[in-house]
C-alpha cells in the first residue's frame, strides 16, 4: 500500500456499519445526482485542474510574502499590513540583483492571472458537491464543508481583489486592499493545506484508476465515461460529449496562457510592450521625450504643484552630525552618478530607465550620518501612505542607490519627480519616493 | 483501546487524524481572520469573502455551465449530423468564452469604471480598452471562423460507428495507444513553448537592461 493510499484511510471520511446510510430524500433541482448531466466530469478532471493549479498558488503565496519582505515591513512606517506580529524576515532585502522585485512581483501577479481559467473550470467541474445529500453528514463531513467555503471564498476573494487593486477600481472594496489581500492569503493557505491532505489520496488514486494522463489521448469519439458508482464526481445519466477533456483541458490552458502572455507583456521593453493588450500597464507611446514611461501617480493625483519644487525648494538633511540644507544646483555641483535601474510596482509591471543624480551614500556623508543608520525619505506630498518610507543601510550604502535629478540625460518631468527623486536597486517602486523634500537618518545602527 | 477508537470514529465521522488536520487547518484560518478582524471594516472583508464564494457558485456558474450545456445533440442522429453539430457549435463557444473571459478579467479597464483613478495614477487615457477588448474578440472570432471553414472544406471527420459511443457503460481501458502518445506530446510541445516564452522574454528583457555598463 502506498503511503497516499495510507493517508487517505486514516483520512477519509468512514462508512460505518453500525449507522446505515441516510435514506435519500426525494432530491429536486440540482440536488439530484441525475440533474448534472456532463460527461467530462469526474475525479480525473477536478484532479487534473486541481493539479494545474498547484504551482500557480504556490508561485503566487511565496511571491507575496517575498513583496511583504521587500518594504522592509520592520522599519519606520513602512509595515501597512496592519502590524504583523509575527515577524518571519530574518534578512534586510537585497539590492543585488537590480530586477530582483521585478522578478519577484511579475510572478506573482502573473500567477494570479494566469491562474483565473483554471479556477473557474476547477469550479465547474467540482460543482456537484455544492448540493451533495445530505447536505451534512457528519461533525467529520461538516468541518470539512466549513474549510472549503473559506477555500473558494478566499480564493476568488486574492483575485478579484488582486485584479482589481492592479486595474485602479477600488470604490467597491470599501476597505484597505493591502492588509485585506494578506491575511485573506493566510486563510487561504490554512484551508489549502488540509485541502490538500485530503484531497491528494483521491487525486492519486483517480490517477492511478485512468493513468495520470491516458485521457489526454482521449478525443471526442474514445473518450469514455467514468463509472459513476466509483466515481462521485461522475454523471450516471451523461450526455453525449460535445468535446473532449483534452477539449477543454487545452481550452482552458489556452486562456491561461494567454493572460500569462498579457500579463507578463507589460515588463518588456519598447514597443513589444504593446502584447499586454488588455494590461493596466501595457500602454507605450503618448508624450514623446525622457519622460515618456509609466508613471505612478501623476503629480496632479499627489497634489504636488511646480511650484512647490521651485527656486524655493531645499533638500532638507537631518539626523547627522549636522543639519544639511541643499537647493537643486547644490545638488548638481555634487558628483554626479548614472545608473539604468527598473522601477518595478507591486502590480507587476517593470520600466527601465537611465537615472542620474548624486548617491545615497554620498548624501550620508554630507550629512554625517552613523555607520548603519537607516534613512526615512518624505515627499512634498502631503497626504497619502507612500509619501515617505524608510530605506535600511545595505540600500543606502549600494553606490547605485542614487537621488535621482535626471532622467534619460534630462530633468525629471515633474510627474516623475521633480525636483529630486529616490531610485534604489530591487526596491519596490512605491518606495522610489517623488518629489523628495526631506532626508532623516536614523540615530544609529 | 481499539473500541474506543471506533466510538471516536462513529461519533464523529472520521479517524483521529482527520479531526488533527482540521483542527491545524481551521486554527491557521482562525489566526488570518482574527487578524482581518483588527482591521478596518472588517465585517466588510469578511462580507467580501462569503460574497465572493456565493456570487460564483449562484451567479457566475450557472453562466458558464450554460455555454458548456448549449451544445445538446440532436437525439437519435446519424453520425454525420452529430460530427457537424459539435464542430458548429465548438467554434461557436470557445470564441465566446475567450472574449467572455478577456472581458472578466479586464472589466474595470473595458468599461472604464474607474476613469479618473486610471487617468491620475497612469497620466493615460483607460478609453483604449473597449476597442481593443472588441478587437480582440473579433479576432477570436475570425480565427475559429477560419478553422471551422478549413474543417467543413476538408470534410467534417465522422467517428468510427463499431465504437460504442462515449456515453455507453463504462467498458475496459482502452490500451496507451497513439493517441495518448500524440496528446502527451503536444502537452509537452505546448509547455516546451510557454516555458520557452518565458524564457525569452527574460533573457531579452535582461541583455537590453539589466547588463548596461
């Protein structure tokens, strides 16, 4: 006996002589087995897409906590889950490799998108259980019910939310998408991992009775039902099919893929960008010059005005040796540096660009900072949760971190920052705050 | 000890190690939704959750059940009949379903929910989505179309009539034959390319950038 074979008794719900099964109730509607009449449905099928599906979540829920290390919840004001209080980040976040976040974040809302078809079909072909008599049969049979309602709720919830906090309709959530999205994703992988002990047996014993994949060499007119009194998930009255599994299989896998390609589109660069059809992000062209790429938050959005960035402006340094203040051609007689590093958002999409300005690090010296101090950034910005956020040492001390004053060999356009802009390597683009006006340094390492 | 364990069983349904797992399982939910629970307006979160598992299993289901269900075929038909009505209605639906899916995926953008969002975050106008969404469509549309006349032209092909067909009882496994191989390789060829794709669009992306002097 196989150790899943083993799993799956001492799992599985039992059958007990001693209580005879529930007399069924005359059903109506759906609630009769004989009401769901696809021939495609069955163990094989749920367990395929079942299967499919696993790497996309698993991508997706360590890609996640990756982006929630990535703020570096455990500075500053930085953390926006609400406090986590169970820190699992043993590791300041790298600035090497530069697309890390980029990488990190693609996949993670490529996952999510990618991911939707299969769900949906997973759904469908799962749907009978919904209205299993008797609804309830046991303690056992109940927790279980429980567990797969917080299982679909949470599910759909990650990517609804997801897909719309990435295309910018937030009016219906009425709540904090951020902290919603994470602890959401906790419950989910709670009810996935029992899912999972459960459900594994009966994958890979539907596996084992039609071969992991022999109905994908099923077209059409070979494709053979299931017996229904193995099989729960099976019709005992099926139609005559209309396409194959491997139909539908391919279908859905198709649409998959097509959301991955459109998904994973707006991270390129040029006009190949233009394949992300349909994504948030996938848009090139409009106002031609250096500051023509995408930008987060417009400054009318923000508030800022040129005027606050005028002749008036100062670059105020604190928490050093001494205070520091810098008016922008103060800045621009400091040595200069270039740099060509992403900005790379949270909602998966990437824009390399060639930055020039003066080093974190050179800016810390000015200002006589401690060895490891950390450094919180704040915006002109008035109001909003990004308008500051705290960088640590290993970020400011990278000789590519720069505070950025030009872009592409021209001044930041003030969308983009003007007059001064942070650029870190691998640092969520959030952080990169705009429109800096304020530097502090931590007291001390 | 053994009577004791049965009692356990027939009380609550299932072995002792079921009862362990769930319990684990429902105490890592427990500890998320005590979590959600701190934060503002929670009770619409939680709303959002249980909404979200109604609304797909009421709502969105019986819509795409009934895309997979319009196909009937006509009872008692010959061969051929049944052979042309699948073909119809497959390059029908399947055009249908791709631009039904683009259009959930992408409401917001598509039906310019949130206009002034897109505009003050991007500095872009979210009016190109519409006409690309129907493009796109319509291009699902025209390539099915295209296939399905390829299909009529070359004869629609009419399965061997001495196989019972699929719906009859349950007979033994037909032996892997060619067809598995030839459905395992194109799973394969189709990963191969998609991993491929990937793959390339790295490399691209990182030669063009990430290595700049």
């Amino acid at each position: 006996m196989s150790r899943l074979e083993k799993l799956g008794e001492l799992v599985s719900e039992e059958e007990d002589a001693r209580r005879p099964p529930a007399p069924d109730p005359p059903g109506i509607g759906p609630f009769r087995r004989e009401f769901w009449r696809s021939p495609l449905r069955g163990q094989w099928l749920t367990s395929f897409f079942g299967s499919m599906m696993l790497p996309f979540f698993a991508i997706a829920a360590l890609t996640g906590f990756l982006s929630h290390a990535a703020y570096n919840p455990g500075l500053g004001a930085n953390d926006l889950s609400g406090g986590f209080d169970v820190d699992l980040y043993f590791f300041d976040w790298p600035t090497q490799p530069v697309w890390l976040y980029s990488l990190t974040q693609s996949l993670h809302v490529i996952a999510g998108f990618a991911v939707i078809p299969i769900l949906l079909a997973k759904l469908w072909s799962v749907i009978p259980r919904l209205f299993e008599r008797p609804p309830v049969r046991s303690l056992a049979h109940s927790l279980e019910r429980l567990s797969v309602l917080l299982l679909v709720g949470t599910s759909i919830f990650l990517l609804v939310t997801g897909v719309i906090n990435v295309e910018y309709w937030l009016a219906p959530l009425g709540f904090s998408f951020l902290p919603a999205h994470y602890y959401a994703a906790m419950v989910f992988l709670g009810a996935l991992a029992l899912h999972l002990v459960l459900k594994l047996p009966v994958a890979a014993a539907a596996f084992r009775r039609e071969g992991a994949f022999r109905p994908l060499g099923e077209g059409i007119d070979r494709m053979r039902a299931t017996d229904p009194e193995v099989d729960d998930l099976a019709s005992p009255d099926p139609h005559e099919p209309t396409i194959s599994r491997r139909g539908l299989i391919a279908i859905v896998g198709g649409g998959s893929l097509a959301l991955a390609v459109m998904t994973s589109g707006s991270n390129l660069l040029g006009s190949v960008r233009e394949i992300a059809l349909l994504s948030p992000r996938g848009q090139t062209g409009g106002p031609a010059g250096p500051g023509d790429f995408q930008v987060n938050k417009t400054a009318e959005q923000a508030g800022v005005a040129r005027a606050m960035g005028g002749p008036g402006w100062r670059l105020k340094l604190r928490g050093g040796s001494e205070d520091v203040d810098l008016d922008r051609d103060g800045l621009l007689a400091m040595q200069q540096h270039t740099e060509r590093l992403p900005i790379a958002c949270v909602e998966g999409w990437t824009t390399w660009q060639t930055w020039t300005g003066v080093r974190l690090a050179d800016l810390a010296a000015l200002a006589g900072a401690a060895d490891g101090a950390n450094l919180l950034v704040e915006s002109l910005q008035e109001a909003g949760a990004f308008r500051q956020a705290t960088l640590a040492a290993n970020q400011i001390g990278d000789e590519r971190s720069l505070l950025a004053l030009k872009v592409n060999g021209e001044d930041l356009t003030l969308d983009h920052g003007f007059p001064a802009r942070v650029i870190v390597p691998a640092l969520p683009g959030v952080h990169n705050t705009k429109w800096v006006s304020r530097m502090t340094f931590s007291e001390a390492a | 000890m053994r009577s004791a364990r049965d009692r356990f069983t027939y009380e609550y349904g299932a072995q002792p190690l079921h009862l362990l797992a769930v319990v684990a399982s429902l105490l890592l939910c427990g500890y998320g939704l005590l979590r959600i629970e701190n934060l503002d307006n929670s009770l619409r979160i939680v709303v959002w959750i249980v909404a979200c598992a109604l609304f797909h299993d009421v709502i969105a289901l019986p819509l795409y059940s009934a895309l997979l269900r319009i196909a009937r075929i006509p009872a008692g038909a010959a061969l051929k009949t049944r052979a042309m009505t699948v073909h119809a209605y497959n390059h029908i639906r399947v055009p249908v379903g791709f631009s039904l899916v683009l259009l959930l995926v992408y409401l917001p953008l598509i039906l310019r929910l949130a206009p002034d969002e897109y505009m003050g975050t991007t500095g872009r106008s979210v009016d190109v989505y519409l006409g690309r969404w129907l493009l796109l469509s319509a291009a699902g549309f025209l390539v099915s179309a295209i296939a399905y006349a390829i299909t009529l032209r070359r004869g629609v092909p009419v399965p061997d009539a001495s196989r019972p067909p699929a719906s009859s009882e349950p007979g033994e496994a037909p032996p892997v034959g060619r067809g598995w191989r030839i459905g395992s390789r194109i799973v394969l060829a189709m990963t191969g390319l998609a991993v491929l794709w990937v793959a390339a669009a790295l490399v691209v992306g990182l030669l063009t950038t990430g290595f700049s002097p």
